[in-house]
C-alpha cells in the first residue's frame, strides 16, 4: 500500500481544526502520516494538535513554530515533506474531507507514470460554516496548462496531492515565498511547466467558504466582473503573477522547454511600452477560465497592471 503525507498547517483554528483533523483520522485509506506545522496560533489550536499527536504518535508529527504566514508555512510544510511518501497530499484546517478523499486520490495517481511529475486536483463542495451545502465549484472549461498557469491559479490546495517527482522537482530550487503567489499556484505552475495536472470532476472535500476566499464568488455576473477588475486593478502595484513568473524564470528557466522559454521570457521582458504588451498579448493565448476574465486579463496587462 502506497504511503500518503498530508501537510496541514495551522493558525487559531480552534473552531474547526479538531473536526478537520478527525476527517483525516476517519479516512478508509489508512496508510498516511499528517505533518501539522502551528503558525504560531493564539488560541486553543496548539493544544488541540498536541493532544491528538499524543493520542496518535504514529499517525500525527507536528512543527511548532512561529508566526509566518500561511504561504510561507505551507512552503515550510513542502520543505520537509517526506521523501519516502509516495505521495504528498495539502490541507486547510477548517474544511472537511469525505472518507474516500485519500483513496481517490491514490486510485488516480496509479495509473499514471510515477517518472513523470504529477499534480492531482478536483472540484470543490463549497460548504457554509456549518457545512451546509451551498453550490460546487466550477470545471477549468477553457483547459489546463501552461498558458493558464501563468497568469490563475485553477487548483485549491486543498484538493491537490503530488507525487514523489513532483516533490523532489519543486524542493530542488525552492522560490522565495513572499514572490509567488501561494503554494497551490506554484505547485499548479511547476506541473503545468514539467509535468501533468489531473482533474478530477468529482469533490471529495466540503470547502468552507469565508469571506476571504471570495473573490469571483459572488452570484451576480455584473458583480462577478466587477469585483475582479477591482481585485485585478488593486494587485497591480504588486503584480503577484509577474512576480511569481520571475520566480519560475530564476528557478527553472534553463529546465523548461524551447516554447514554455520562450513564453515566460515574453511575458516578463515584452512589456517597456504599451506597443510591446498590445503585441504580446495579439500573439500568445494566455487564458483564464472565463472569456470576460480573459478579456479583463488583457485588459490590464496592456494597462502594466498584471
């Protein structure tokens, strides 16, 4: 039986964090270890952890450590994953997992050639803070790949596991945390670049939604877009995805294919003037999910905004 880790990390989740933890417990795939890093939680969190570490020491090994961040935490977490688990699954403390979650996760990556570097996500059962079912999230119509990966992130950390490769692809050039922007969209960025996603149109995880979580959410078209050219317009001091490119160009540029190199290197350097964006963006098919979010994409990197 294959060998499955599950990083979780933690922050002042004494709320949820126990009935989270429990679902992990109650999985019928049996054979996982769960890494719990504490972020440096307030509250109750930690001794919730220690108790459960005390009742399960074969199952549970937690980091105690200090307040970074959940980006900067989970990268830790990727830091000291196991090199002897075949596969390394992600996890928030405040969803909830169905009993097959692993199982499925297992059962997909089986089939595929371990050689290969591999990203495994699904689809999401978006759940209010009772777990009440409130709606799924939507299938990556437009495709994945590359071309998306540069520009959105389509997989939810909490969905994702990786195999061995993949692991050992992204620990040997690590990014610097505070450039990319969040540890599900490297990941989804590097297998895009070197590896396979596999997207599973079924949800094994009751995800649930906060208000934090909700750019794009809203039930709304016109505030749909609305909200996204706001968020898009707000970011772009920061560029978090041109950052995060950089962050790809830096680490794994020479590793990446003639075309992916000569795409990140457009996306990054053919940007001086407005002709050179209306130009880029003419002659790529980068893409988001959506044709508005596409068409608001375009939008702002010829604006400099992205």
């Amino acid at each position: 039986m294959k060998k499955v880790q599950i990083l979780l990390s933690t922050y002042n989740g004494e709320k949820f964090v126990e009935e989270q933890i429990e679902s992990l417990l109650n999985q019928d795939y049996q054979n996982i270890n769960i890494l719990i890093r504490d972020d440096g939680s307030k509250d109750q969190t930690k001794s919730i952890i220690k108790r459960y570490k005390t009742n399960y020491p074969e199952k549970i090994s937690v980091m105690d450590d200090s307040n970074i961040g959940v980006k900067k935490s989970f990268m830790k977490l990727i830091e000291q994953a196991s090199e002897s688990a075949d596969y390394i699954a992600f996890c928030d403390q405040d969803d909830y997992w169905e009993p097959k979650k692993i199982s499925r996760l297992v059962e997909v990556m089986e089939k595929e050639d371990q050689e290969i570097p591999l990203m495994y996500f699904s689809k999401l059962n978006i759940v209010d803070s009772q777990l009440n079912y409130l709606r799924q999230s939507p299938d990556p119509e437009m495709g994945i790949g590359f071309e998306n990966a540069l520009i959105q992130n389509i997989a939810t950390g909490c969905t994702m596991g990786i195999n061995q490769s993949l692991l050992t692809l992204v620990k040997s050039s690590m990014p610097d945390p505070d450039l990319i922007v969040m540890h599900d969209a490297w990941l989804y960025l590097i297998a895009s670049a070197f590896g396979k996603n596999l997207y599973d149109k079924e949800s094994y995880i009751s995800y649930r939604q906060h208000e934090s979580n909700a750019v794009g959410m809203s039930t709304s078209k016109f505030k749909s877009i609305q909200k996204r050219y706001q968020y898009f317009k707000k970011e772009r001091k920061t560029k978090p995805y041109t950052a995060q490119a950089n962050e790809l160009y830096k680490c794994f540029y020479k590793q990446l294919d003639s075309d992916k190199q000569k795409l990140l290197y457009a996306f990054l350097f053919s940007r001086k003037n407005m002709m050179q964006r209306m130009n880029f963006i003419k002659k790529t098919n980068l893409y988001r999910q959506t044709e508005m979010d596409t068409k608001i994409y375009k939008i702002c990197y010829i604006n400099n905004w992205y």
